[in-house]
C-alpha cells in the first residue's frame, strides 16, 4: 500500500461538487444505484455517536481536507431530526476502524447527491466507475496480498491528491485518497496505512501491493474526472 503521507502536494482547485464527464459508450450490467447524498463540512463541526449534543463525541471534523485542504465532503448514510429545528446527519469518517460514522448538525453542511460510484473488484481486479445504471469505466487493477489485504466494504473518495514530479514516476498524477485504512497495517511508509487508489507502472491485475489499488497512470487521470470528494466507493470480493 504505497501512499506518501508526508509528500508535499500542489494545492488543487477541486470543487466540492464537481460534475463529472457525460456517460461514455459502455453497456448497462446492473440495476440502479439510489444516488448517494454527500455534505459539504462548513465550519469545523464534531461528530457525535448519536443525534444529540449530549451523547460521546466520536470526532473532530475540519471544513477542509488533510492534504490538499480542499472542502471537506463526506458522504452521508442516514438523516434524522432530533426534535424539530434540529436535524442531523450520519456520515463516514475518515478515521480507524473502517465503517467509522459520526452524526453532524446538518445545519453545519451543505447537501448534494451524486449518482457516481467508484466499484473495486478485488477478485476480477477491476476498477470500475458507475453512474446509476450506465458502467462508463472499467480499468485492470492491482490488489493487496493475501497478507496485506485490500479492506472491503462501502467506503469514500477522501482526499484526491496530485503528486509532486519527484513521486510520480512511483504513483502516478494522483493519489486518491479514500475513508478505508489497512486491516493488518497500522503504519505504513511513514503514514498510518491509509488505503488509497493510486497510479503505477506496470499494472498487471495482480494480489502485490500493501493494500492499496493499484492503476496506470492514464486510468488514474481517467478516474480522477470522476472520482469527486464523497464519492461512495464500494470494495467487493467480486
């Protein structure tokens, strides 16, 4: 799982709900996804385990991300209004274990939706991009080791970050950082195993790496058009 945490990066202009490339000329092979709904974090806000001021606070969360510091765009898995004038929402955290979710006063985010989802096939060793029905992308990846697992489960785009010259033989234009961590590795090249989907030579659909997916450098800038902060990504066996 190669990821630079402590690489300097370019400041990018990404916005927080950008839109994404029309559909390209690839068959539909699966139902629907609902479109996802994502909030954009305004002002640093904490994260609670419940919908209540009083219940444990789970997290800190800054408006802006841990390497670009772009906006901060979760994704959103459940609302509730606590009593009325106070409504909440739950979203997935970037923070140990995997599935981390925290509530958040929503009057502290701005909403949106997306139908864009990023699938990582582990087994097939794919990455593929979806927008509601339509698959518009579909690229041969590179996978953790039986010992050093790509982690699955439902997770998101975190932090896409571009590379400096010096790291991008090695990982290609973009680092794209997501909310999943190692399952084994607790630190990892100078970081704390932060799972990422990044470019590099010589993908030949694979079980190599440290835990993260591995692309070409074109795919990896394929996938940057779509891969927005909040973008539920989804890591399956198949």
């Amino acid at each position: 799982m190669k990821h630079l945490i402590h690489a300097r990066v370019a400041a990018s202009a990404i916005a927080a709900f950008t839109a994404v490339p029309a559909a390209s000329s690839v068959a539909a092979s699966a139902a629907p996804a609902p479109p996802a709904q994502l909030a954009r974090v305004l002002v640093p806000v904490t994260a609670h385990a419940r919908p209540s001021e009083r219940s444990r606070v789970v997290m800190r969360v800054s408006p802006y991300t841990d390497f670009t510091r772009d906006a901060h765009v979760l994704l959103v898995t459940e609302r509730r209004l606590e009593r009325p004038g106070r409504r909440w929402v739950r979203v997935r955290l970037p923070r140990r274990p995997n599935g981390s979710q925290g509530w958040i006063r929503e009057e502290f985010v701005v909403l949106a939706r997306t139908t864009t989802r990023i699938v990582v096939r582990v087994r097939p060793r794919r990455v593929e991009v979806w927008r509601g029905d339509r698959r518009v992308m579909s690229v041969r990846a590179d996978v953790g080791t039986s010992a050093t697992p790509t982690p699955l489960g439902r997770f998101a785009v975190h932090d896409p970050v571009p590379t400096t010259p010096a790291t991008r033989p090695t990982y290609g234009r973009y680092i794209i950082t997501l909310t999943a961590y190692s399952p084994v590795l607790r630190t990892f090249n100078g970081g704390n195993g932060l799972v990422a989907i990044h470019g590099y030579a010589g993908v030949g659909g694979n079980a190599v790496s440290h835990g993260c997916i591995r692309i070409t450098d074109g795919a990896v800038v394929r996938l940057r058009k779509y891969a927005a902060p909040g973008v539920p990504v989804d890591i399956v066996a198949r």
